[in-house]
C-alpha cells in the first residue's frame, strides 16, 4: 500500500479507498457511504456490529484461558472498504514506517497516528460465501 501512495498524484484532502478481494460483494451504497464519512471526518470503515460474545485471553502452552469477556456493544468486525484523506494516511503509513511498525490494517495505522476512525455500517453480505 504504501509502495501505491508513492506512485499517485493526488491532493492532500483526496480520498483514497483500500479494498480487499475477499470481500467481493461489496455494493455501491457501501462504497459511497465510506467515502462520504472520510470526506467528513478523515477516515472511515465498513465494520459490522460484533453478535457473537467477545472473550479476551490469555494464551497458554496448553491452550487458552479466558480472562474477561468483552462487552460487544463497543465492538465491531472491520470490514473494507476503507477510506482516508490522503494526507491523513500518508502520514500514517510514514510513522508506522519510521518505527517499523506494522498494522494488521490500514486503519489500524491511522488510528495509531491518533487520527479518529468513523465507521459506516457494512454488510454481512459483502464476504464470498465459501460454505456453499
């Protein structure tokens, strides 16, 4: 991603989408959604509501105990697409560079860089269905 930032020319208050192609049911609502809200605020996401009960860990040689069950109202399941400014994830990308950081997602960068990330809401259809 990084490497891609390099090559465009663009302004810094442009946006620019991440998408990733396990998500290819992904609908324009969405799409438009992400990017209206970091036009907004900066940066935003897909993320879906957390049904399921969170547990929070500790892992052991043997397995895992659970150390605390995590409340799911302030949880959701990121999803792509991801939207940014792009002076909002240019600057994100350079810091976690600098201290050789590494996200397990783009907005995992940005929030780091203390940037707030506002999330729209995605669809549980969005996923391939890899059961059927």
């Amino acid at each position: 991603m990084q490497s891609a930032l390099n090559a465009v020319s663009v302004e810094s208050d442009d946006i620019v989408l991440v998408h990733d192609a396990v998500r290819p049911f992904v609908t324009g609502e969405i799409i438009q959604d992400v990017i209206e809200a970091a036009q907004k605020y900066g940066a935003a996401i897909a993320g879906l509501p957390a049904v399921d009960t969170v547990k929070q860990v500790e892992r052991t040689a043997e397995g895992a105990l659970v150390k605390a069950t995590i409340p799911r109202a302030g949880i959701v399941m990121a999803q792509t697409p991801q939207g940014f400014r792009y002076s909002v994830i240019r600057k994100a990308f350079d810091e976690a560079s600098a201290d050789g950081f590494m996200g397990t997602d783009e907005s995992s960068l940005v929030e780091r860089s203390g940037h707030d990330v506002a999330v729209v809401m995605g669809s549980p259809r969005i996923c391939a269905d890899f059961h059927g």
